[in-house]
C-alpha cells in the first residue's frame, strides 16, 4: 500500500552531496520561512522502480535539535560523527547549522537510497503508569527468543 503525504513547503531541500564519502557525507536544505527545527526529522528509504515512492528502512531516523531557523540559514546533517555548530559560509556570509548524526558508516552507498525529511504534527506518547491489562490479556504468549 502506498501513502503520499504533502511535501513540506517551508523547506528547499538541496540533497545528499558526497554520498558514501566519510566525514564528508551530507544532507543540506535551507528553511524558506522560520522553521522550528525539533518539529522535523531525516529518514532515509529505498527509491522505489517507479521512481517515486519511497519504502522507509527501519531504525534511520535522525531528530533535530529544538532550535529555530531562518532564511538565509544552511542546515547541513553530516552522516558521521562530529559536534554540532553555527558558523558562517565564508562567500555568502549566511548561518550555517552543521549537524551530525553521529553514525560510525556512511549511509547513501547505493543510489536508490535516499533522504526524506518529515514534519512532526502530532505525537502520542506512552502513558506512564500503563494502563492496566485485563485479566484475561496476561496469558497472551511472548515473543520467543
């Protein structure tokens, strides 16, 4: 089953530069309004025949910090490992947020992978206690190991 979602206008997403290059391997967008980046995340998935959709791969999530941006900011998610930081890009002169996530390997070695970004607009978080269990539910089998 395929789901479209809308595309979130507020960001230009400039693309993956450097793909399986370490240290080097990045995402970069620039937010075209202010943007509460700790809304967003980076995901990646696998480019689908069609060419169009995407297939998520399972645990390659990248959050953002609670940090908000604007034009003409650059936001730059480096794949490997580093510490974050605002500079300034030396011709333009305009911010950049250089981010990492922190990974030990490269991520886009093969073409058909790519990025997706996505907008956080509602969560559901787990109660705390959890809910009580009906009697009955308590004899349901766990997963063997």
């Amino acid at each position: 089953m395929t789901i479209w979602f809308q595309t979130p206008s507020e960001i230009d997403f400039w693309g993956i530069y450097e793909r399986g290059i370490p240290n080097s391997e990045r995402i970069v967008f620039r937010p075209l309004i202010p943007i509460e980046l700790g809304r967003y995340f980076v995901a990646v998935a696998v480019r689908q025949p069609d060419g169009q959709a995407c297939a998520s791969m399972f645990d390659n999530a990248f959050f953002f910090p609670d940090v908000v941006v604007e034009p003409p900011t650059w936001v730059i998610i480096y794949t490997g490992r580093g510490k974050s930081k605002v500079t300034i890009e030396p011709y333009t002169r305009d911010p950049v947020h250089a981010l990492f996530w922190q990974r030990d390997v490269t991520i886009f070695n093969a073409p058909n992978l790519v990025a997706y970004i996505g907008r956080l607009d509602a969560l559901h978080i787990s109660p705390e206690p959890p809910k009580s269990i009906d009697p009955s539910m308590r004899r349901l089998p766990s997963p063997s190991k």
